[in-house]
C-alpha cells in the first residue's frame, strides 16, 4: 500500500482552489502546510521505531511498525473513497 500521487496532487489542490475568494496568503498558508506535514510524516517511522525499540520482543516490534506503518494509506483511502 501507498499514497502515492496523493501529496502533489494535494499541493496543487490547495494551490489552485477556492478561486478568488481566498486571499493569496491564505493559498500559501495551505501550500506550506502540505509541506509541513510532508515533514512530519517522513520523520514520524523513526521516532516511532526509536519508541517500539525498547520492547523485548523483535517479532512485537516488527508488527506495531507494520501496523503502525499500514494505517496513513488506510485513511487516505478511506477518506478518498468517501470523496
């Protein structure tokens, strides 16, 4: 599973909509908080590794991070789905 071409579709998406009842500021406000989250989401897998790290269990810390990892291409196809 993966998102895919959801992330640049989104920028252009809050880039290019609401047509001129939205200020320029408030276009750019969105546009940089797609890559904000872009961020986040590439360093979220590690502090969640370096968190799950401290379990006993190899084959536990192997299915949280699976899990873990398998539920933002759950949302995004649960929320495009509906969409």
């Amino acid at each position: 599973f993966g998102i895919g071409g959801c992330y640049p579709l989104s920028a252009a998406k809050s880039a290019e909509s609401g047509g001129d009842s939205r200020s320029i500021a408030q276009r750019n406000v969105e546009v940089g908080l797609n890559l904000l989250f872009q961020a986040i989401g590439n360093i979220a897998p590690y502090v969640i590794a370096l968190l799950v790290d401290h379990l006993d269990s190899a084959i536990w810390q192997f299915r949280i991070c699976l899990g873990l990892g398998a539920l933002p291409p759950l949302i995004v196809l649960i929320a495009t789905y509906g969409a």
